[in-house]
C-alpha cells in the first residue's frame, strides 16, 4: 500500500485584509520552509506557500483557508508533534488570534492509495469485474477494459464522503488524480499493475485538531484494506 498524496485543508470566514497581516502572521514559520511563494500577491485572494520538500510535504495558507498536502507515510503525520501539529495547527491557532477572526466553518481530507494485485494487465479490469460487480454486467457490455467505481454519501448538514476506486494501470494513473505527488519519483517503485484508491470526506466543524486528521486516515486506510483484501480474495 502506497499513499501517493493527500490532504487536510481547513475552511474558514473570509479574512479581508490577510494580504496585509500574512507576513507577520507566518514570519515564525518562514525560516522553517525550503521555500516559500506568494500567489496573487496583495490581492485579497492572496496565498502563502511553504515548501518543505525534504520532509514531503507543503502548507498553503490564504484568506479563507488553510491546506496541508503531502505524500509518503502518512502515518507519520498521525503522531504527536507531528507535522500537522507544528507547524500546521500551530499556523490554524496564529489565524484564530487575529482580531476579528470569525469563526472555522468545516474541514476536508483527501487521500489516494495505490497497492499492487498479483495479476497481468491484461487480466486485471477481468478481476474488477469478478470481485465487484455480478453477471449482470455482461447485459450492459462485455468489451470493457477499465472500470471506475464511484461511492457518495451526502448528509443534510452538507456532509459529504466521496470514494472512487479502479484497475490502476501505471504512474499515469497517479498524475490524473485530483490531488497529485508532489514528488512522484519518491515514492519508490509504483511500475506494478494494481488498485487505485482516492477518498475524501467533507464535514462541517468548527473545532479542528489532530484527532480530525487521525480518524480520517484510520477510516480511508481501513476502507482501502478491506478493499484489497476482497481483491485478493481466491
């Protein structure tokens, strides 16, 4: 199983004037970056971005939210004083001094996995086919190469859970996603044929800490595993 990318991004009110707080703001995380970049630089939709390439990972900050995206062992951002802690939530609590601040409005996590299946190219939209769906298929068409299987559940408070899932083909397949690696060539060897995986949950909050972030990688990882397993089912 390989965490290709994902992400945490954090929505809140509109702040009007963050182009004009930003440097102050992010001035004790700066020095902590490789790098950092301004898009739309004093525009009210200006964004901050803070590059930490040896760790895999960056936060994007602006005026309505705050995002961390990376890729690799994502277990490794569950942990206590782990990146999502500092620096990530720490930035989350500077935004919810500022004078004014309003209120954190939801959150949205993101993920994609990809795991190798013991079976050729040739055979494998056969193995979706067999393990996922019934006979019935056959009526619609049996020419089919590929197959993407998409899961929604919407709520009435505008909760949202999104799961797609497919053969995946090649590091191409990794590049078409919504959200993509960073760095896709460190992710070690992902020239096997398998199952691509993404989820991603949107839920309305107004208090965001680590646990948030725990959860919802302990419910895509377990989701993903179960998936493999009845993949690899005989």
């Amino acid at each position: 199983m390989i965490n290709t990318a994902f992400q945490f991004e954090i929505r809140f009110t509109k702040i009007l004037d963050f182009s004009e707080i930003s440097r102050s703001l992010l001035a004790p995380f700066v020095k902590l970056a490789s790098d950092v970049s301004v898009d739309k630089q004093n525009s009210t939709e200006e964004m901050t971005i803070l590059k930490f390439d040896e760790d895999n990972y960056l936060i994007m900050v602006s005026w309505d939210r705050l995002v961390l995206r990376g890729q690799g062992e994502i277990k490794t951002f569950v942990k206590k004083k782990s990146y999502v802690e500092i620096p990530f939530l720490k930035i989350l609590d500077r935004i919810k001094s500022i004078e004014g601040f309003g209120n954190i409005k939801s959150f949205l996590f993101a993920t994609t996995y990809v795991a190798k299946l013991d079976t050729s190219l040739d055979n494998l939209p056969k193995l979706f086919k067999s393990k996922i769906f019934n006979d019935d298929l056959e009526d619609i068409s049996s020419e089919f190469s590929d197959y993407a299987i998409v899961m929604l559940e919407k709520k009435e408070s505008g909760d949202l859970t999104e799961i797609r899932f497919g053969p995946y083909l090649n590091p191409t397949d990794i590049m078409n996603r919504t959200i993509v690696p960073l760095n896709i060539n460190r992710l070690g060897d992902i020239e096997f044929t398998g199952v691509i995986f993404e989820y991603k949950n949107f839920l309305k909050s107004n208090e965001i800490n680590l646990d948030n972030f725990s959860k919802e990688e302990e419910k895509s990882t377990k989701i993903f595993s179960d998936l493999c397993k009845k993949l690899r089912k005989k």
